[in-house]
C-alpha cells in the first residue's frame, strides 16, 4: 500500500505524516503494566490501540521491518505496597499478575510484541545510565538518593506544552529535603527493611520508575526511534521525564520523534481508575462475553477522546458481531491452532479504500463504518465480498474464532446450568402443547443464542451443547 500514515503527534500537538528513521527498522515502544494488581479495561484500552498500529506499520511497511516492544514494569512502590497488603511476597505478587495479564492479552486477541522486557532484569542498564547522567553533571547524588536535575534541560515540559512553574503547580511533587528543587525526580533510592534491592555506587536499593523504560528502551530500539506510545495521564511526569534523561544521557536533540497517546476511559464520564474505585478489571468483563467484543467496544471511539464505558456499549458490540457471524460463515478461512486460536489461512488483500481510515490517525470507528458497508454487500452473496469482509475483520482481530467456538464462549458466559436449561425446555414443551408457539419459538431462539442445539428424540425435547 502506498498510501501514507498520519499520526497526532503530541509533541507537536498536530496531526502528522509519519516518516520513519529508516524504513527498514520501525521501532515503537509502548509503556506496558505496572504488575501490582489486575489490569482493567482502562489499561486494555492502548494494549488494544497499540496492537492495531503494529498492524497498520506491518501492512505498510514489511512486516520483519517493525519491532515492538512493550515493557512490564516489576518493580515500584505500588508493587511493594501491593505485597505487604496482600501478606505475599513480591515475587509471588509479580509472577501472578503477570501471568493474569498475558491471558488477558490472549483473550484480547493481542499480538506478542517482539520484545517485553521485564524492569528487573535491566538494573545494570539503568545504574550505567545514572552514572552517565552524573558524570555530565544532570544528577546529584545525596543521602543515597540519586536525582535528576530538571533545571539543566532546557526542553523539560515540552510534550506537555507547559513551562517548568506550571507544570509544578499542576502536578504532586514529591516533597524531600535531599532534593535541590522540589521539581527534580529521583532516578535511585534506599531500600528500607525487606523492600527488594540491588547494589549500586549509592548503596542498595531500586531504580525510579521512568528511569526503567528510558534504559530498556535505549537497549532494545537505541538512542533514537520512531514512535512512544502510551495512556495521556503517562505525558506528564512519566513521559515527560523519561524524555529529559535519555535526551541528557544519550546527547540527542530528540528521544522519540512521535509521542501517541490514547484517551481515557470514563464511567459515568469519570476517570476509570483505582484511586476513583470505580475499575472494571478485564477479569470482569470476561465473565460478560468473548475478547473480540470488548475489542470492538475499545475501537468503537477514535483513541484520542475519552470513551464511556457502559454495558450498552459492550452489548451492542456483541449483537453487531453476532450479525456478523450469523451472515456469513467464516470457517474455511480459519485453521485452528495449538491453544484453540483461530488464525486466517486465506489471506485475501484488504483494499486500500477498506484501510484507509486506519491510516488517518487510526480511525478505527471509520473503520468499523466500512465493515458495516463490507458485510451489507456479502449479504448479496459475492464470495469476493466474503472474502474480503472476513479478512478485514480479522486485521482488527474481530472474527477470529469459529462461529462454534464464539457460541460456546457465550454460554459459558451466559452460566446457565443445566437445571436451568432443563427447565427452560419443559417451558418450551408446555407453550407448544398449549399452541403458544410465539413463546415455544421465543424460548428456542434463546437456547440457541447460546449454543444450545435441540433435537426431538421419541417424542421428547432433548438438549446438547454445540
């Protein structure tokens, strides 16, 4: 495809086209979870928008030419905190949330990154960066605390467009009488007690949180790349400090030369968040239907605004997808694989007017309007328009489970037992000895909308699972 990809830059805060460092190696880095308890739809929300970037550079450019990395973050003060709360140890804590966030990423029909470095096991990078950092006088040390001198980087406040007396005003600073000025952040600190630690020119203890992914990123993509990505409460400090040290270490006039960030996610038009209590884990949302719907809801808004999350959105999604499935039959374009996956084993090429709202700024909702127009023209019974529609369905991962394994997920979500089936079917038997065949259908239809096939044997009602 020729056509070019234009991204909201915000650190120009203007939508632009993305002209790579090299087109034979895109690189793109995308701040993944901080592991102290289970991700929510909030944090699924650019595991979802990001994944579909990798796809869109992939399409445009050669696939082997992309390389993403994504972080986990495994060490952090939630993290400790998280642990001593719970009564576990850290390990245990990180081990498991992180084994929770790769089967959501699964059920989100996520592709793996290339790489998803894990914080603890780049120290050394990170104590190599903060001794270069001192060494060019961006940071002191005191007291055992290592930390970076905002003051000495001129272009601090940049990205969130918003010089150094406002940004301190506007945001928690960490108080600390070992600080020079209240706007410096820590790059080192002491550990305390059983807190885990590692030893360092300043003594044991752990690296600051936007110091790990300016060190993994620097391992994995180099001094420069393309594309940052991340949640928009990430611009300031996160993203904004990590810009400042690996600038100051590396002797850059740039760090990333586009920063994307995504919206957040609001219920009743509130932040989604912890601290709010107001969080829907994506463990919650599984118990209410399959990954692709929620990954449909999570596109259903263009990335850069705030998405209201409700459960009319998620069952429309589920209805529209259920229409899809119901229209056309997907099965001879999907093998399974070894973990019950469906992939497309008949690549068919999506045209350009199909992807083109995907160029523009990752336009997923104009995107979603040409699946509507794609399956209205299968319904005419075109096996080119078939084609087509599943495979740009599947580019988005919408469409890649059977229509057998889509109908078993949702009555495993339904929970419905079998006494209740059962009972469901003599209320179906009755309505039809009573000639009440609008409800006798009515009671069909629901059994079936959950994967319920029913067969007559000897004059009785019988039931299996699809």
């Amino acid at each position: 495809m020729n056509k070019d990809i234009f991204l909201t830059n915000n650190l120009s805060n203007k939508k632009e086209k993305f002209v790579p460092i090299d087109p034979k190696n895109i690189r793109m880095y995308v701040c993944g979870p901080t592991v102290y308890d289970n991700p929510h739809i909030g944090n699924a929300r650019p595991l979802v928008i990001f994944d579909v970037l990798f796809k869109v550079l992939k399409c445009k450019y050669e696939k082997s030419a992309v390389n993403y990395v994504r972080n986990i973050t495994d060490v952090d003060d939630k993290i400790i905190k998280s642990a001593n709360d719970n009564k576990i140890s850290i390990q245990d804590l990180t081990s498991k949330v992180i084994k929770d966030f790769k089967d959501d990423c699964y059920y989100l029909n996520l592709e793996v990154p290339n790489e998803e470095p894990k914080a603890t096991d780049h120290i050394n990078e990170m104590i190599n960066m903060i001794s270069e950092l001192i060494n060019k006088k961006y940071a002191y040390e005191n007291k055992k605390h290592v930390y970076f001198e905002v003051k000495k980087f001129k272009d601090y406040g940049k990205l969130s467009n918003k010089n150094l007396d406002e940004l301190i005003a506007g945001s928690r600073i960490e108080v600390s009488e070992d600080k020079k000025n209240p706007e410096d952040f820590v790059l080192w600190k002491p550990s305390v007690g059983s807190e885990p630690y590692w030893d360092s020119p300043w003594g044991k203890g752990r690296p600051g949180w936007h110091l790990e992914c300016s060190a993994m990123s620097k391992k994995y993509l180099g001094n420069q790349f393309d594309i940052h990505g991340g949640g928009i409460d990430l611009i300031f400090p996160h993203h904004e400090n990590e810009i400042a040290q690996s600038r100051c270490t590396n002797d850059t006039k740039s760090f990333a030369n586009y920063w994307v960030h995504n919206g957040f996610i609001t219920m009743s038009n509130e932040k989604m968040a912890k601290s709010q209590g107001n969080i829907l884990s994506i463990k919650d949302v599984k118990k209410l239907g399959a990954g692709q719907v929620l990954r449909l809801a999570l596109m259903s808004t263009h990335y850069k605004q705030p998405l209201d999350w409700n459960k009319k959105l998620f069952q429309d999604c589920q209805n529209t997808i259920q229409k899809w499935y119901d229209g056309v039959d997907n099965k001879d374009y999907l093998s399974a694989n070894s973990v019950g996956k469906k992939l497309l084993n008949k690549k068919v090429k999506i045209p350009d007017e199909i992807l083109e709202p995907l160029y523009d700024d990752l336009n997923t909702p104009g995107y979603i309007t040409n699946l509507h127009k794609l399956f209205d023209k299968t319904l005419k019974g075109n096996e080119k328009d078939k084609e087509i529609f599943i495979s740009a369905c599947n580019f988005i991962g919408i469409l890649v489970e059977s229509k057998e394994d889509w109908e078993y997920f949702k009555f495993k979500c339904a929970k419905i037992e079998s006494k209740d089936i059962n009972e469901k079917v003599k209320l179906m038997d009755i309505a039809r000895k009573n000639k009440d065949y609008n409800e006798s259908d009515r009671i069909r239809k629901e059994l079936q909308d959950i994967g319920i096939i029913l067969e007559n044997k000897d004059g009785k009602t019988i039931w299996k699972l699809k």
